[in-house]
C-alpha cells in the first residue's frame, strides 16, 4: 500500500529533520529547505507541513498550495506574541 507524502517546508535545517523524522514512520516524506525547492517538491503530495517564516517571499508557494487546495499545517519557532504580529 501506497503512504501518503507530506511535504515538510523549513529553511533551518535542524527543524526541517525534527519535524521530518517523526513523520517518516508512517508517511512518505520529502523535505525543502528554500521556497524553490517547495515549489520543485509540491507536485503529488497529501499535505504540506509549511514554516511561517522562510528564506523568500512565498507568494508562488502560497498560491501553488491555494490552486491545487493541498491542505497546510503552519508551524513556527516564533513565540506566539512574534508570531501574531
């Protein structure tokens, strides 16, 4: 049987692995370190784990997972305050 691929999208590479790593006992996973390789990696996946905040404007990256209705989980290392600003 087929796993479903998750996306994990974080430009810090030792929060890229923390998330990745549990993720991989039950889904296919692919990692992006940058907004480019996402948009490289988007194509067939279930579902995105995408940082708030990365290396570029994710304007495209946005609006890929948007256009092709991927469903999203936002995460951040901000402390909540930060993040709502």
């Amino acid at each position: 049987m087929t796993r479903p691929t998750i996306l994990v999208v974080d430009d810090h590479p030792a929060a890229l692995e923390a998330l990745a790593a549990p993720l991989r006992e039950r889904y296919a996973v692919r990692t992006a370190g940058t907004v480019a390789a996402a948009l490289a990696a988007l194509a067939g996946v279930s579902c995105v784990v995408l940082d708030l905040l990365l290396d570029a404007p994710a304007t495209a990256l946005h609006r890929a997972l948007h256009n092709t209705r991927t469903p999203v989980v936002v995460v951040s290392g901000l402390e909540s305050t930060a993040a709502q600003q």
